[in-house]
C-alpha cells in the first residue's frame, strides 16, 4: 500500500487553517508531526493522515539569541511540543515555557520563502 500523499503544501495549509496533520503508520504504529514519505521506524510507505491534537506538553525548547541569515528578531523561543503520539517543532509566542509545560497552538508564521511554521502559547 502506498501513502495517501500528505504533501508539505497540505501540512502547511491546514497549519494556517488552525490544524495540525501527522502521519500514523498502519504497520507499526508509529504517528509523525511532519509528512514523510516513507516510516522512519520501520519504512513502511503505507502512512495515513491523521489529525493531531492542537494542545500538549512541552518535550524540549531552545531560546534563538543568534538567528539564521535573513531573520532579524533575537531571542525567540522554538519548542518541540508533543502531541499525543506525535511531535510538532514550532514558535513561541508569549510567555517563555519549560519542558512539560502545557501549550497550544494559537497562530502560524510564514517566512518569505512561504514556509509556514506552527506558533504555541502557554497555556
């Protein structure tokens, strides 16, 4: 069985639409925050979309005080959030967590090359 597809364009679409998309592996079980093409624990290209939950815990942060090239904001919070089985890399807004802090998504960015990135605020 192949995968339904879940492109990068459709992740980001429903980010933007206040949704968050993962993948589920039907032969391992193993859920993804990102589309894939193939399972990364098993390999398997049978992967469905599923919806994840838009509220969860805090798995790791970091504080950007030295950005890439072309951003100009400094000390800006990125989390990895997880999200049942799932986890999500996103951008803080508000108030800075910890890990296992309570977080929801509330917004979305786009950079100027149209990446879109999931926002979290405390919750």
């Amino acid at each position: 069985m192949m995968s339904d597809g879940l492109t990068h364009g459709e992740w980001s679409e429903a980010v933007a639409d206040g949704e968050l998309l993962g993948q589920r592996c039907p032969d391992c079980g193993a859920v993804q925050g990102a589309p894939k093409a193939a399972c990364p624990h098993c390999g398997s290209t049978a992967l469905e979309t599923v919806a994840l939950p838009t509220e969860g815990a805090v798995y790791t942060e970091t504080t950007i005080n030295v950005p890439p090239a072309g951003v100009e904001e400094r000390g800006y919070q990125v989390v990895v959030v997880q999200l049942g089985d799932a986890r999500v890399m996103g951008r803080l807004r508000g108030d800075a967590v910890g890990i296992g802090d309570r977080v929801a998504l509330s917004d979305s960015i786009t950079d100027e090359d149209g990446y879109v990135a999931p926002v979290f605020e405390a919750v």
